[in-house]
C-alpha cells in the first residue's frame, strides 16, 4: 500500500457507502446532514486536546502557560476571605 498506509477510496464506492447511509437514515427519522455534521463534532472532541497543543503551539502560549503555572512544591496558599453579612 503506497501513501503512508493511506487508503484511497474510489468516488463509485463512496456514494455507494453514502446512498446506503443516507436510506438507513431517512428510515429512522434522520437527516444525512444533520448525521454528518454530528460525526463531524464528535472527531472535533475526540481530537481536543491536539487541536488545543497545535494552536498553542503555533500561538507559542504553551510556553508562557509551563512558565506561569505554579509547580506542586511552588503553590500559594489561598487563605479564605470573610464576606460581609448585610441586613435589609
């Protein structure tokens, strides 16, 4: 397999995969559009966390984020703050 494993699907086995889909669908009350962008979020979430380490990277903030975190050793201590009771 050429490519880098990548399989290359041919234009007549692709509609034939979605004309199927989209019958399965539409039997069951759904919409192919409404399917497809579902499953295109679902990919989003599942790759979160690359697309958030790619933006960081290209925007060089994951950098200043590792410098601004404190570490275990290094936390502040927050000490609670007394809220003032008024009465109407």
């Amino acid at each position: 397999m050429k490519g880098g494993g990548i399989l290359t699907i041919l234009q007549k086995e692709l509609k034939k995969s979605k004309d199927l889909v989209e019958k399965l669908l539409k039997v069951n009350g759904n919409k192919y559009n409404d399917w497809l962008h579902q499953q295109h979020q679902q990919f989003i979430e599942e790759n979160q966390d690359l697309i958030l380490q790619a933006l960081s990277a290209f925007t060089g903030e994951e950098e200043e984020e590792e410098k601004n975190e404190p570490k275990a050793a290094e936390s502040v201590p927050v000490r609670p703050q007394s809220i003032p009771v008024t009465q109407n």
